[in-house]
C-alpha cells in the first residue's frame, strides 16, 4: 500500500452529501459545517472536512486572509480545516440571515436550500468527508486552506459530473443507495483533489505532501507505513531505496522535516492510538503489534506524545462512547 492510501485508512474518511442549494443574485452567507448540520451522518468523526460542487453558474469564495476567489460550474471549493468562510454572488452583499433561508430537510438527510434576491442562479452540491483527528493525520494537518479542483478538466471531469447529477437526483427522489453513492464520489473526489494538489507543489516544497512527490522518500513512507512493527533501521531503509545510509538520512530529513527514526516512532504511535480506539486487545499485545520490545517501553513513548497513558486514553473513550 502507498503512504497516501495508508494515511486516509487511518483517518477512516466517511463522506456525504448534506445539501442541495440554489442561491439567486444578489446573495451572500457566511459561515461554517457544525456537527447539527449533518447530525447522524458524522458517526464517530472526529473533525470535518467540508466542500462545494458548482453544479451552475459561479460562486465567489473568501476564507480566513486569503484573496476572495470566483469558481464556475464544474470547479469543486475543498476545506480540509472547515474554516469559516463567505461565499456569494456579491461578497459586499450583507451576508443573510438564517430566517431568510428557505431550507426543506429531506428524509434521507439531504436538505435543499434557497436563497437570494431572484437573479442569476448559482446551484451547488454541498458535501462533508468525517475523519478522525488531526493529530494522527500528517495528511490533513498538510494541506492548505483551501484545495481547487477543476472538474471540467482531465480524465476524471465526466465520471464526476455525471456521478454527482445521477446521485443527487436519485436521493431527492428518494431512491435508496443515492446517499451511498455520494458518500463514496465524496471520498474519491477528495483523493483525486490531494493528487492533483501533490502533482502540483513547487519542486522545491517541503513536507509530508512532498515527500509523496520524491521516489526515494514515498518509498520509505510506504515501507514504514506498510509494517509498522518491523525493526526498520535508517540502514535498512536506505538499502531498499538504493541510497547510502546518509544520503537517504539528508533527503528525508530535508523533505518531510523530521529525521526516518522520528517520523516512523511518531508513525507506530499513531497506529497504536488507533488500535486503541478500534480494538479490544491488551495494551501488552499493542505494543508487541506496533513494535515495542515491551508494554513499559510502549506505555513511556505513548505518554510523552500523547500526554496520557494508554490505560486512561483508552478509559475515557469507553466513557464517550
């Protein structure tokens, strides 16, 4: 398995659509994705990822202090961080209240909105994808504000617009699998998105996103990833990315920004929290599962990352759940 397709495994993305909106010139809103807008559909996720699919017209788009941005019929607006942001056909235009808003839930989750002064008509797919936290994901952590992606270009713009269009229209209908159908063009529209974004970074970018770039150190991450108890050593690594010892050591640490030892002792925690969370197996046989010679040694490392032992983390999400 590839370092990407581990990450997402790990934060167990779920996605969904929620809403179906047509807004009418003059409009703008304001806001953010709250755990009662989508309510059941998040499960047990942890953070959401939300975004917007232009079905027609355009949408102007501002979050946090970056420049406000205009996306047409067939461009997707991604927020990996679910910031607060103002989208509308006028950004100037006093962002409405919700007593203006013409909002009819559906039966299977999916609202439909209206909204607007009765102008030209912009229609967007509003759609989420749950994860768990950040903190386990140097995926999520790495991405920017906002992702672009123009589904009018390259092989995937058909299968997407014709995907979405079907979908849509047999959950407003009422049809069952509409909302499964979403759920999984969600998810694959965010891996197409996060290639797209990697395919285009500067060539001398750092970071996680980087390194997925580089052949040398993508094929380190997926072997660390791939088995996270093995005895893997710089030597080792190195050896199988045909480098010498210090030459990988330099490349890794220059591109990712932490040295191969750090980043696969950070790596099997995250695994191991996740085993936490999503097993019933001792603590003793967690530790052997991630590599550690022994439940202390495990017990030690796990609280100096996480800031709680195994025991208690495990403990206070019986509670939660």
């Amino acid at each position: 398995m590839d370092a990407l397709s581990d990450i997402l495994r790990l934060v167990r993305l779920a996605g969904g659509v929620y809403l179906q909106a047509e807004f009418t010139a003059p409009w703008c809103l304001e806001g953010k994705l709250r755990p009662h807008h989508i309510g059941p559909m998040l499960h047990s996720s942890e953070h959401v990822i939300i975004y917007h699919y232009v079905l027609e017209g355009s949408v102007w788009v501002k979050i946090r202090d970056l420049q406000p941005r205009l996306y047409e019929a067939g461009e997707v607006i991604i927020m990996p961080h679910n910031d607060l942001h103002k989208l509308g056909s006028n950004l100037d235009v006093t962002p409405g209240s919700k007593s203006d808003i013409v909002e009819t839930p559906h039966r299977l989750g999916l609202a439909r909105m209206e909204y607007g002064g009765g102008g030209e008509a912009t229609k967007l797919i509003c759609g989420y994808l749950g994860c768990d936290k950040l903190e386990a994901s140097p995926l999520i952590a790495s991405l920017p504000p906002t992702l672009s992606f123009d589904a009018r270009k390259g092989e995937a713009a058909d299968w997407i617009k014709t995907s979405f269009h079907f979908a849509a229209e047999e959950v407003a209908n009422g049809k069952p699998g509409g909302d499964a159908i979403l759920a999984r063009i969600s998810e694959l529209l965010f891996v197409e998105a996060v290639r797209r974004y990697v395919e285009s970074l500067p060539e001398d970018e750092k970071g996680w996103l980087a390194g997925l770039r580089d052949a040398q150190v993508s094929k380190a991450l997926a072997l660390m990833h791939a088995d996270c108890a093995y005895g893997w050593t710089v030597e080792k690594l190195a050896a199988e990315c045909a480098l010498s010892r210090s030459a990988f050591a330099e490349k890794f640490a220059r591109i990712i920004g932490e040295t191969p030892m750090q980043y696969f002792g950070h790596w099997r925690l995250q695994v191991a929290d996740r085993y936490l969370k999503d097993e019933q197996n001792s603590i003793a046989q967690i530790a052997a599962d991630v590599g550690f010679g022994s439940e202390a040694a495990f017990s030690r490392a796990y609280k100096k990352h996480f800031g709680a032992s195994p025991s208690s983390r495990r403990r206070k999400r019986e509670i939660e759940e």
